[in-house]
C-alpha cells in the first residue's frame, strides 16, 4: 500500500510538470484582470519583448534629488496569492520589479532593496503595460511603451501604522534622443509620473493591531514628475 501511495505520488508530480500553460499576453490583460481570478495553469507572459526596454539602471540628478532605480523582468514567477490562500502555484506572470536608492542633498533617503516593511510593501512591481496614450513628453511613435505600478513609501513617522497617501506609478520608455550628463546623445529614456491619493482608512485601520493608530499624513519624497537617464 506504502508503495502505492509513492507510485501514486510521483504520477501526480509528473503530470503537474506536464502541464501546458496557456499563455496570455500582457498586452491582453488589465489592472481588473487579475491572475489570481484565472484558471490553473494560466500563464501572463511577455510574448512581444514589451517589457525589455525598460530594463537596467537608470538615474535622475538635479543637484539636490538623485533617485537611482534597477528595473529587472522576472519571467514566470508563481501567483503569490494562489500561494498564501490554496497553497499552489499554478498560476505565472512576467513582471517588472524597481528597486532604487533616493537621495537629498548626498544624504540617503530610501534604500528600497534593504527595505523590509512587514506592513506596508514598498516594493514596485507591476506588468500591466499600456500602449501610448499620447505622454507629452514621450516619442508619440513608441508603442506599448507604459507601465502602471503601485506605489509607496516608507514612513517617516516614527510607530506609524501606515501612509494616509497611496500613489500610482507610471514609467514611460521615451526612445527620443537626450543629452546624457556628458552631452553625449543618447536613445531611451524613463519618464516618472507619480500620481498620489488618499488611501482608504478602512484598509489602513485593518493593517494596524494598536486601538489608537498613527497615520503618516506627509508628502511623498519622491519627485512626482522627472526624467531618468540610462546611467
């Protein structure tokens, strides 16, 4: 019977390995089209190469700011809710994560990539590309050249629950020709837009354990709009 079970076992590994995914492209999916509401073995995947552009170091520096970011892709990573609630991992998506070190005046502000916020996630990942919706700023005849992300800041109140802001994210490649540091032209550049809105107090009240919480009702840091250079 023991050896059964592990025969039984191994056939259900091996079929779950087998499994062909059904890849959707993410120039198909939405911010209302979740994965976590797709069925098992569904696959959002960067079928055009969309998300390379963005890729690799960039940095924006006015004298008093400096906000350097890393854009990497990571390609079939498992659904984290489908994870945490059924516990598999059945579900994939490509998607684009920033991390990035924010300066004032040569002082460290932010260091996302060492940042371990159990409460509020301040990483930013995101895969919800977006074709060109005609950015001022940006090259009208890049396609397919928008990413939307979530985005937040540590707080910087001391035993804050949580920021009563919440922002939203656009980066926009530009493949227009700029001037780098040195004068030298060169193709692509990142544009920053970061929209803010108050965040839901609902949620936020969720979040917190204590009966009387304290919100962070400061600014964001972080510039709202600013163009990066590829560093």
């Amino acid at each position: 019977m023991y050896k059964l079970s592990v025969l039984l076992f191994f056939i259900s590994i091996n079929i779950s390995f087998s499994q062909t995914l059904n890849e959707i492209s993410l120039r198909e999916i939405n911010p209302n089209r979740l994965l976590s509401d797709e069925p098992d073995y569904t696959y959002f995947k960067d079928i055009s190469g969309d998300l390379n552009k963005f890729l690799g170091n960039w940095v924006f520096d006015d004298g008093t700011n400096r906000l350097e970011i890393n854009v990497v892709k990571n390609t079939q990573v498992p659904d984290d809710f489908n994870i945490e609630v059924f516990g598999n991992g059945h579900r994939y998506e490509d998607k684009l994560t920033v991390t990035y070190k924010f300066y004032q005046n040569s002082q460290l502000i932010y260091d996302i990539e060492s940042n371990t916020s159990a409460d509020y996630s301040t990483s930013i990942n995101s895969n919800i590309i977006q074709n060109n919706q005609n950015i001022i700023e940006a090259n009208s005849l890049d396609t397919w050249n928008i990413v939307q992300f979530p985005y937040y800041e540590p707080v910087s109140i001391a035993n804050a629950c949580g920021r009563s802001k919440i922002g939203q994210l656009s980066i926009v490649y530009d493949s227009t020709l700029v001037p780098d540091n040195n004068g030298n032209l060169q193709s692509g550049s990142l544009i920053w837009i970061l929209e803010t809105r108050d965040a839901d107090y609902t949620l936020l009240t969720e979040k917190c354990s204590v009966s009387n919480p304290i919100y962070d009702d400061t600014d964001f840091l972080l510039p709202s709009n600013i163009r990066l250079l590829r560093d």
